[in-house]
C-alpha cells in the first residue's frame, strides 16, 4: 500500500519538477554607456569588457529566474565625438559599474523537455529589475578624482542652494533578448539588454554651466576645472555661464551584451530512475 502510494506521488509530481533546473554559471561581455557624452543609442562608443557571475532557476521549460551580478567600466570621451559641439565641450568620464539583477526570462520554445515539441535551442526575452552603482570620475593632471563629491555644477553653492550631491546608488530596468542553447550538462546564451535608469547622472553631465569664479570660490578649484574643460575663459566677451551642459530632459542609459555559460547543478532526473525502479519491483 505504501509503494503504491509513493508511486503515486511520484507520478503526479515528476511531470512538474522534471523541468525545475538549476544552472550556476559565468558571463562575459561588452558594456556602452548612452547619455550626454554618447547620445547614439545604437552606436556604440567606448565599448569596455564587462562580466560576473549567473544563477538560473527553471520553473518549467518556458519560464526561468536569474540571478546575475555584473561588473564592468562605462566611460565616454567628447574628444571622440564627431559633434564639434560636443568637441569644444570636452568632458569626460568612467565609472566602475557594479549591477546585481533579478530578472525574468520568458522562452520562445519548449527548452530541454521532453515530447516532440522541445528544442535543445530556443530564442527568449526577458526583463526585470537591478540595482547598480556607478561612481563617475574624470582625469586632471593625470590623476583621477570622484566627481559628485565636487558639485561641478553648481550643486550646493549660492547658485544652487537647493541641489545636493546626486546618488551614485541607482535603479534601473534591464530587458533584451537572446538565444539559449543546450550542450548537454552545459548551456551557452547569447544576449543583448539595454538597462533603462532613473538617473541623468552616470556621467556627472546634466544641466547648466554655472559663473566658474564662485564655483571656484564656493567648491574649490579643482570642481571649477572639471566642470569647464572648453577653454571658454580664454575667449574675449564670451561665458559658458548658464548655457547648456548636458541635457537634464534625458535620463542615461547603458547596455551589456554578453555571453555566459552555466553548468546544470540539478535537474531532478532521480525522479525518473526512483519511478522506473518501483515500477520494476511491482
């Protein structure tokens, strides 16, 4: 009675557990930042090598959960742009990216199940939510400094009172899409997502110029030299003074396309060798 009530059991959860499969595994990859010093969205710029690790949880063969942290550098140059606009600007910027996301993948086909429907390949999409930081600095004299401690445009002075120093902990929103292909105990997926934020400040580049004497005065020298890089105090009758720095109606953007191999850690298949030796035994 009770080998027949565990076969039981067995028989109606197999089905479903079969495809819960748990992947730990690596990513590699490119990273771009789009914003005020590279606002082509499809062009990329400054590409720089990122990676990190990955954690897959396959509920069923079409939907799965990952957990993945990536770090990486985002940095742009005006020097680089063919916008003599943005030549004459001259600002620059890095920032080590670190991003830790919970996202959602939702796949095309049946993936590694069982049955004439399934496919050991599937393109899929997926989106979720990640939390990064991104700490901008720009070079002086051969020497890198953190920029939002600095106010480089005007953020806590006489003009700006009410502006304080921009966070370098943000939210954002990652999406995109890729392929997965099985390789028996091994998986490889391509992809391609864009992280949508809610900051203009990755790059430290957002609104106006402010008078460069009371930046100078009110945040010190170094925060006027980095925030007017154009040689404009050496134009007669002209001041970058309240003109346009960067463009505070746009949030930054950045991408990540990368490759990563998991190794399948569990896949439940001694459910099916403890069904097909009960059932031997009967």
């Amino acid at each position: 009675m009770f080998r027949n009530l565990v076969l039981l059991v067995l028989m109606v959860l197999a089905p479903q557990v079969q495809a819960q499969v748990n992947e730990i595994g690596i990513t590699g990859g490119t990273l771009f930042y789009i914003g005020d010093i590279n606002p082509t969205r499809w062009y990329p710029k400054n590409t720089k090598l990122g990676g990190g690790l990955v954690f897959r949880h396959n509920m069923t063969d079409r939907l799965a959960m990952r957990l993945q942290g990536i770090y990486g550098t985002l940095e742009a140059y005006d020097s680089n742009s063919d916008d003599p606009v943005q030549q004459f600007r001259n600002l620059h910027f890095r920032a080590r990216l670190f991003e830790a996301s919970a996202l959602f993948e939702v796949n095309f086909f049946k993936y590694r199940s069982k049955g004439k429907e399934s496919h050991n390949w599937t393109p899929f999409l997926f989106a979720g939510l990640a939390y990064f930081r991104a700490n901008p600095q720009a070079e002086f004299n051969d020497t890198w400094y953190e920029l939002p401690p600095l106010g480089t445009e005007g953020q806590g002075t006489e003009a700006r009172p009410d502006s304080e120093p921009y966070k370098v902990d943000q939210v954002a929103l990652p999406f995109g899409a890729g392929l997965k292909f099985n390789l028996g105990r091994v998986d490889l997926q391509v992809e391609m997502g864009l992280r949508r934020t809610w900051t203009d400040h990755i790059d430290d580049v957002s609104g106006t110029y402010v008078d460069n004497a009371l930046l100078e005065e009110q945040n010190g020298p170094l925060a006027a030299a980095l925030a007017d890089r154009s040689g404009a105090d050496a134009i007669p009758d002209f001041s970058n003074t309240g003109r346009a720095r960067g463009d505070s109606n746009t949030n930054d953007w950045y991408q990540y396309t990368g490759v990563s191999l998991t190794y399948i850690i569990s896949r439940f298949s001694d459910c099916d060798a403890q069904y097909d030796w009960m059932r031997r035994k009967r």
